[in-house]
C-alpha cells in the first residue's frame, strides 16, 4: 500500500504541477474575458434559479438540477478539504480556493452551458448531456469523449463515493464510537435505496437536504467568527499575505510557498466546486430550461455558494481559530479533519455536532449527485443496461471504502480529478466562440427591447438509442 501511494503522490506532483495550474486557472480568467464578466450576472442566476420553467423541455426543474449539482460539490471539500490545503499548502491555500471559486464561476457556465446545447434525448424523453455529448456533437471527437466518460465513472468512485463514505465512516467511529464497517453498511443500504429511484428521485431528497445542511453549516460558522470576532482581520491579512510569500506567520502558522499554496488551494477548490471538471453540466442538461444560457446562469451560481461563500467561511473559520489559539500546533497536522475538529471545538457542547452532522448530510448528498453523474457516464459508455451493473458497483464500494487510508484516497481523487478535468477543459476552449455567441445573444434584447433570455431555444434536440 505505501507503494502505491507514493507512486500516486508522484503521479499528482505531476498532474498538479505548473501546467495543470495554469491551464485551469488560465481557463478560469480566459472564459470571464470571453463571456464579458458574466460573473456581473450572478444576482440573476440566483433569480432564476428558484423560477420554475414547467413548459420548456427536460427532466427535473432548474433549482433540482442545481441542488442536485449542489449536492455533489458542497462536500467534504468544504470542511476538510479546506482544512487538508491549510495543513499542506500554508492559510495562503484559502486565498488560492477562493479565486479559484470566484473565476471558476465563468469555466463553470460556458462547461454548463455546453452540456445544455449539445444534449440529447433517449427513445423513452430522458434528457442526456455533458462534456462526452459537447465534444461528439461539438467537435465531432471520438476518443476523448470516451476518456472524460470512463474517468467520470473512476472518479464517481474516488471523489464521489470512497472519500465521502470515508470522511463519513471516520467522523462517526471518532465521536460515537461505532465501527466503520458498520457505518459502510447504513450507508450503502439508505445510497441503494435512492439511487435505484433514477434522477428524480436523488433530485427530490437533494432538493430538500442541501438548503438545510448548507443553513445549519454556515449558521455554526457564523457563530464561530463571531468568537473569533478580533481574530478575523489578522487572518484575513495572513491569508492574503501567505499566498504570494513563505515564512512564518501569526500563532504558529508556516507559509509554504506560492506555489504549495497556489496547488493545495486550486486542488481543493476544483475538489469542492468543480469548476472546470465537467461533472455537474451532467445534471445541468437534464433542467427543464428554454434555452442553454438561462440553465448556465443558474449552474454558475452553484460555485458561488460552494467557494465564494462556504469555502470562504470555513477558511476564516480556521486560519482566526488558528491565529488565536497558539497551541494549535500545524506543523504536526496533516489531516483537514483533526485542523477542522479543533476549531469547531471552540463552541461548547454543540460544536462537535454542528460538524458530525456537517460532514455526514454534505458526503451523503455528495455520494448521491456523483452516482447519477456516474450512471450518464456509464449509459454514454454502454448503454442502460450498464446501469443496474454500476449502481451495485457503487453499493460494493461504499461497504469497502470505509477500511481504507483516508490519504491514499485523497490522493486518488485528486489524480481522477485532474484526468476528468483535461477532456472537458477541450471542449470548454474549443467551444469557447460558440458560448461567447449563445451569451452575447441570449443576454441581449430584441428590437423591442425585450430580453431574450426568456426566448425559446429552436434548435432541434436529437433523439437516441439508449
């Protein structure tokens, strides 16, 4: 097991090295320049986010389709993602997360808005679409398709299922004293149970548990920087100042260098919103949506919530705890669950369960949003008759992932994320002109100075043999 996880260590160093930091990042901030700032357009995303389109074509309402992509990206990576970049890459990691959110918004709708455009639909009206259907339909591509296709599956098992039920398995075992194999098996059974319902049921139970978790999750950390009120500015300061500089810091707090900071930071903000992977345009497609702009819109505001706010908050949650608790020693952690349970800590009695509870409604949610990414993956790859094969292979995993070194599958996720990445980024470049188009007209007004984004999309939506 140790070889293997220094060959896949050695394998990340690679993967996330310069030219995977620049490629997505320089994604990020080519797509705001293409798409004129549609980052200007967020208060409208949130708008249409909860405005129901009953008439226009798809499977699952807008806000579903969000809550949905919600549910797979405010994870884990929010809570001990962020703490596992502080530990490893220095509190200037934050900043590094942040900007990666606040860019990411424009890769994350031009990824959406594609997946919207070139989708498809099955003999029996379910809406299919994402990087796999943008790049055969887009560009006329074969094999990459393919490879976004079976590193989705991959990473469905890595990001989407072991590191949840994992996180999950171990946040239990430490503070209710049950057994992880135990934990494996709840899961798996209550996974099962919704999975097998098909997309509208993981929408439904998404669609009621992301608001809730996401309000009683922010409300602890409000209340945690409300403790740490005079400890926030200093470590709004260390954290901008760590980024770009390495040296010591407030309360023990070691920078790592840019570009530690810069890895661990664009890392864990990939993990946490997906910006720039390809995984939540998969549900984007299946939103019932007049046209691929106003779907894109709503999409965007997904890595808004997830890293411009959430990410956000735990960060400061931790660097101000940090600051004020000198005794916090960094240097001898390196797991963003034990740096995320000590600053949760600082609020008695309910502190803990703010984050039992956290850590298991945000990886449940997540496990269920990436088994239906899975699941398109899978039908594109080999038809519906895959699917009753995968779901159980997800089960399987679930019941094993629990017994598994919780770095070793970090590691993992972090090789599969990349590799998903890299397909989808194509597309996104390759089709930039054509999302600067379908932006320029569908934000724009007609003659009569009526916007278009109300206006129907007329382009016909092929029909395939699935």
């Amino acid at each position: 097991m140790e070889a293997f996880s220094n060959l896949i260590t050695n394998v990340n160093n690679v993967l996330w090295g310069l030219p995977m930091i620049l490629l997505l990042f320089g994604t990020h901030i080519f797509m705001t320049i293409r798409t004129g700032c549609i980052q200007r357009n967020i208060l409208t995303g949130i708008r249409l986010s909860v405005t129901k389109d009953p008439d226009a074509k798809g499977d699952i309402s807008p806000f579903a389709s969000l809550a949905t992509a919600l549910a797979s990206t405010i994870g884990t990576g929010n809570i001990i993602g962020v703490g596992t970049a502080i530990a490893l890459g220095g509190p200037g990691a934050v900043l590094w997360c942040w900007l990666t959110g606040v860019f990411g918004i424009a890769t994350k709708y031009a990824e959406s808005l594609i997946a919207v455009k070139y989708r498809v639909q099955t003999k029996d009206g379910r809406m299919l679409g994402g990087a796999m259907y943008a790049l055969e339909r887009g560009l006329h591509m074969k094999v990459l398709p393919i490879l976004f296709a079976v590193f989705a599956v991959l990473t469905s098992y890595g990001i989407g299922s072991s590191v949840q039920v994992n996180a999950i398995a171990k946040v239990v075992n430490t503070n209710m004293g049950i057994d992880t194999w135990v934990v494996g098996i709840v899961i798996a059974i209550i996974t099962a149970v919704v999975i097998f319902g098909g997309v509208k049921a993981i929408s439904k139970v998404c669609e009621g548990l992301v608001p809730i978790m996401a309000i009683f999750y922010v409300a602890g950390c409000i209340v945690i920087l409300a403790i740490n009120y005079d400890y926030i500015v200093p470590a709004i300061s260390t954290i901008c100042t760590m980024a770009f500089t390495p040296g010591a810091a407030a309360g023990g707090l070691i920078g790592t260098g840019i570009m530690a900071a810069a890895r661990y930071g664009i890392a864990r903000g990939l993990f946490s919103n997906e910006s720039g992977m390809g995984s939540s345009p998969i549900v984007s497609a299946a939103a019932q949506t007049k046209n691929p702009v106003r779907q894109a819109l709503v999409s965007s505001t997904g890595t808004f919530w997830d890293t411009v706010v959430v990410c956000l908050m735990t960060g400061l949650v931790l660097v101000s705890s940090i600051i004020k608790n000198p005794n916090i020693d960094v240097s001898n952690i390196t797991d963003g669950g034990e740096l995320t349970s000590l600053a949760f800590g600082q609020l008695p009695y309910v502190g803990t369960p703010i984050l039992v509870i956290g850590i298991i409604t945000f990886a449940f949610s997540t496990i269920l949003g990436w088994a239906y990414y899975g699941e398109r993956c899978i039908e594109y790859l080999a038809g519906k008759r895959s699917l009753i094969p995968y779901r159980c292979s997800i089960i399987i995993v679930l019941l094993i992932a629990p017994m598994i070194s919780l770095n070793v599958v970090w590691d993992v996720a972090d090789t599969l994320n990349a590799l998903m990445a890299i397909p989808n980024i194509v597309a996104v470049l390759l089709l930039s002109k054509v999302i600067a188009k379908e932006t320029k007209y569908y934000l724009g007004h007609d003659k009569k100075g009526n916007s278009r984004l109300d206006e129907a999309c007329t382009d016909p939506i092929p029909v395939v043999d699935k």
